[in-house]
C-alpha cells in the first residue's frame, strides 16, 4: 500500500504539471471548438441555402416551360373560337380558354414566387459567405496559435503522459478510479497532505487517530469533507 501511496503522490505532480501546461494554453482550445462548431454551422446554412436556390431555378425552368405550353394552348383556342358554328361549341372553347388562362396566371404568380425565394437565399448565401470568410480566417488564426504553443511543450507532455501511465498500472484501479473522480470534483486535486493536523485541501481538522492510521500507510484514507486521498506530509 505504501507504493501505491507514493505513486499517488506521484501521480499528483504529474497531473499538476499537465494542468499547468494545459493552463498555459488559456481557452485557445474552447475558442478553436467554439469557432470550429459555428464554421459548421454556417457551411450547413450555405449549403441549404445552394439548394433551395437550385431547386427554384429547376422549378422556374419547368414553370417557364409549362408556360410556353399553355401559352401555345390559349393562341390556338383563340383561333377557334373564330372558327365555331355553333354556341354549344362556343362555350366549349370559352371554358378550355378560360381554364387555360387560370393555369397561366396561377404559373406566373408561381415564377413570381419563385424569383422571390432565389433572390432571397442569393442574399443571404452572401451574407453567410461573408460570416464564412471572417470566421475561416479566426479559425485558422486561433488554430496556428493553439498548435504553436502545444508544439511548445508536446515533448514535455509525451513523456509525463508515459510516466502516469506507468504509474497508472502500478496502482490498484478502484483507487485511481477514486483519485480521478475527486480530483475532477476539487479543482485537479485528487490526494491532500496533511499539515498539522487539518486537511491540506480544505483546511478542516483530522482526529489524531486518524492521522496515526494516515502516517502507516497501510490504507486508503478520505477527508471527511472534502473526500481527498490523505498522505503523511513528509516534508
């Protein structure tokens, strides 16, 4: 137990280090995730919008089409209707005339809309291309940078990655798994020597008893309040 004690202080300035070096790096990392999400974001705007507009003009096409085909229509209804003899064949074409125009105003109002729905998601492809270009540029800005200063210290953090691994294994893991879930609740601080008699995390008093049990190291101990591993402060 006293190995794997010692391995835990260890493994304590371990993990201080890479905070550190990690702490060094400022919120380069979340900026860069932050800006990388919204660059997404806008790409997926972009590419709704490209397709909205291709769609419209396959749309206008075929209204454009469709248009010259009823057009054809009504001219030739039109003619007829100098060509009838009797009434009953008047009110015949009237009505086919009369449909045919409906058709017609109903496709013009359609290509209206039509127009309106390209020019609309045309403007606002510019405005996002626009967000995109400024939003690439901080992208890339910011990413230079992270990947400058963890080239910095890449070594350093290779070789402490190792030495916890190392560590890691020499350890029992429902002990590390304790370590690792206080740390993560007491600001990376998983283990507290004790000073005097009071916690060194946060300060609360330890029972002598207990800091005899501590100082054997023949078990695992928890602050009471905090539930940070305690070890003998030795120095």
């Amino acid at each position: 137990m006293q190995q794997i004690l010692y391995g835990l202080i260890e493994l304590q300035e371990v993990d201080k280090r890479l905070d550190e070096l990690r702490a060094e790096r400022g919120d380069l990392p979340l900026i860069v995730e932050e800006l990388k999400a919204k660059l997404d974001e806008k790409k997926t705007e972009s590419e709704k919008c490209t397709r909205k507009i291709k769609e419209a003009k396959i749309k206008q096409r075929e209204l454009e089409l469709s248009i010259e085909e009823l057009k054809v229509k009504y001219d030739k209804y039109e003619e007829q209707l100098y060509q009838v003899k009797t009434n009953r064949e008047y009110d015949a074409i009237t009505l086919e005339t009369e449909t045919v125009k409906h058709q017609l105003d109903e496709a013009k109002k359609e290509i209206k809309n039509t127009l309106v729905i390209i020019v609309e998601n045309e403007s606002k492809q510019k405005e996002i291309d626009e967000e995109l270009k400024k939003l690439n540029e901080e992208y890339e800005d910011n990413t230079v940078e992270l990947d400058t200063k963890m080239n910095e210290t890449a070594e350093e953090e290779n070789l402490l990655q190792q030495e916890r691994e190392i560590i890691i294994k020499k350890s029992r893991p429902d002990i590390i798994k304790t370590y690792e879930l206080v740390r993560k609740a007491r600001s990376g601080q998983g283990i507290s020597k004790i000073q005097g008699n009071v916690c060194g995390g946060c300060f609360s008093y330890i029972p002598p008893q207990k800091i005899v049990e501590v100082k054997k190291m023949k078990e695992i101990y928890t602050c009471e309040f905090c539930g940070r591993i305690l070890v003998w402060n030795q120095s």
